[in-house]
C-alpha cells in the first residue's frame, strides 16, 4: 500500500476511535451525572420526610455511606453523598426541567435517567468544582462560560481559580473579556484524557485506577516495585497509582506498600524533575492522609519515600518527620532500604530504560 493511502487509512482509524472513546466516556458522564443528581433528591425528599428527627439527615446519609460502599465499591462515601446532595439543591428541578408535571415524572420508570442525561452537560468533576463557587451567580456564570466556551474541566479550575467571573464584573469591556475567555479550545486529546482517566467516573464504574504519566516512569515504578520486594520478607504490596482526594482535588501516590516488621504503610512517590520543597510538603501531606483514612488502629504511622529521577542524577528521601519518637524514627531508619541503594538501582533503572529505548529505536529504523 502507497504511503499516502496507508496514512489516510490511518489517520482516519485514529479519529473514529478517538471520537468514539470520546462520546462513550461523554455518555457514561452524563448517566454518572444524572444518577447523582437524582440519588441527592431522594436523600432530600427522604429528609424532608423525616425533618421532625433530629439528626436524621446525618445518619441517613452515613447509613448510606456504610451500605452503598459495601455494594458498589468505591464512590458513595459520606463527602460524596453529601456532594450529590448539594448538586441537588443547587440544581434544583423548576431549574433544570421546564415539563409542569416533571416531578410526576420523575416517580415514573419510564422517565429515570435518560431526560436527565440530557439535562446535565457538563462532566461530574465539573459540577463538583462548580459546587465549590459559594456566590450563585458566579456559579450560573461559570457554568454558563463553560458551556459557551466548552471549557475542559481543567479551563474550569483554571477559571475560577484565576477569578474570572469578578474579573469580567470588574473590566470596562466585558465583551472583550469574555470573547477571550472563549478563545482557549482544549484539544480532542487532552478531553479524551480527561473523560476517560477521570476519578470520579472510575469510581462510578469501579474500575482500577492504575495508570502512568510516561512508560518512563511506569517502568521505573515497576522495576523499582519488583527491587523492593525482593529486598526480603519486609515489604507488601498494596497498590500501584492509588488515588486520595483532599477536598476537591485529586492526588495519586505512585506505589503503596506495607513493611511487615515497621507494621506501617511505605508510600512510595516518583518524580521525574528535581526534587522540591513543595514535594517534601505534598508528601507529608500523604502521610497525613494515610494515618487518617489507610492505617488500621493497631499498625503504626505511615513513612514516605521520595525517588528523584532527573536526568543525571537520582535521589532518595524518607520523610520521618513527624514520628512520635525520635526512637521510632530510628528503628524506621534502620530497618528501611538505605537511601544510598536506592538511589544507585534508581539510576542504574533509569540508565537500562534508556538503553533499551535506544535499541528499540535502532531496529525501527
């Protein structure tokens, strides 16, 4: 096949599948969208039924927490169901549903979640960053931009962060202002990364959520994954790319790890630039979280692991801060992989990823 007719097959292969992926995980949003929606209603309509009990909202949707968890995984904690909640009273119906006899409707099967599917355009992540907009107007206008622009939910964040609604309030060309704010198209790759890798449709579906930056730094997760648990009987493996989420955003620690003798979580976090202070920070945030919400009563407190990856150079770094005793932070230090090893096999990792990419860069050729 000529070369120009090949690529054209190609490229045209490359679009439909792109497009497809991009309205199926569009689709799995909206029904997300639309189930949550109607799961805060019911949570409203059943605490409105029980208004005159005090505490009922509460243990109601702690209830529900315990028992939608067990059923469907992840997705339905406590924040979450409290996050459906306020979409509901945000969105309320005579906002959303123009029909007279929408709340009928909404009793009949034949209704459920396919109008409403239809309602909701923007992704979860969107409404829920929305939520975050206390003033309700700037909410409308957010709301309103993103559909005008079709913003991705990263333009979204970026946006409110940056105070674009009082920005615009504030100019003496608004038109200007909000002309530009259009201008920024997100690219059909960076959406369909977004759809599809999105937390809060992973959690829907409860799917995995382990994935890579870069085959980079998924082999050198991996391999250096395989030398720690060769190392001896010390280390467990928990989980590859584990998600946790801080108010609303999300954060992956790159490998977690159990260490049998310490009783404690290693978290395991890689970076591909030069080591900073803010990744000091974010790590003792991990651990942070990790002592709240991943150690059991009886196993102590979690311990970072930093690897720097940069281009010719490799560091490693515990983070011991913050132990109860300098006596613990001691026993951690001598019962953890030295520092000084682990930098040697990170570099020795990265130097065989590199010379294999070479090699397989020759034989293309």
């Amino acid at each position: 096949m000529l070369h120009g007719a090949y690529t054209g097959v190609h490229e045209g292969i490359v679009e439909l599948l792109r497009s497809a992926r991009l309205n199926a995980a569009r689709s799995v949003n909206a029904l997300m969208t639309a189930s949550y929606w109607e799961i805060g209603r019911r949570i409203v309509n059943a605490e409105q039924r029980g208004k005159r009990r005090a505490g009922y909202g509460e243990q109601l949707i702690e209830r529900l927490a315990n028992d939608l968890t067990q059923q469907f995984g992840r997705g339905f904690s406590r924040q979450n169901l409290q996050q459906m909640r306020s979409f509901f009273l945000a969105w309320p119906i005579r906002q959303t549903l123009s029909s007279e006899s929408a709340t009928e409707a909404l009793q009949t099967r034949s209704f459920r979640l396919e109008q409403l599917s239809q309602v909701f355009i923007l992704p979860w992540s969107g409404y829920v960053r929305l939520l975050s907009v206390k003033d309700p107007q700037a909410r409308r206008f957010y709301e309103a931009e993103a559909l005008r622009g079709g913003w991705s939910v990263r333009q979204l964040d970026r946006q409110i962060g940056s105070q674009f609604y009082e920005r615009t309030l504030l100019s003496r060309n608004r038109a200007a202002m909000l002309e530009k704010g259009a201008e920024t198209k997100p690219e059909a790759a960076a959406l369909l990364d977004d759809a599809i890798k999105d937390p809060y449709v992973l959690e829907f579906l409860d799917l995995k959520d382990e994935y890579s930056e870069s085959d980079l730094e998924q082999g050198l997760i991996r391999r250096l994954e395989d030398f720690l648990l060769e190392l001896g009987d010390g280390f467990a493996f928990i989980g590859r790319q584990r998600r946790l989420r801080i108010d609303q955003t999300w954060y992956r620690v790159d490998l977690l790890l159990f260490h049998r003798r310490l009783r404690c979580l290693v978290i395991v976090d890689l970076k591909l630039g030069s080591l900073t202070h803010a990744d000091v920070g974010q790590m003792h945030m991990y651990c942070n979280y990790a002592k709240e919400h991943w150690t059991l009563p009886d196993e102590n407190p979690p311990v970072g692991l930093i690897l720097c990856a940069d281009k010719g150079h490799a560091l490693a770094r515990y983070a011991l801060e913050g132990l109860p005793s300098k006596v613990m932070a001691a026993n951690y230090r001598m019962l953890l992989p030295d520092a000084e090893l682990l930098q040697r096999e990170l570099a020795n990792t990265q130097r065989m990823l590199e010379f294999r990419k070479t090699i397989r860069s020759g034989l293309r050729e």
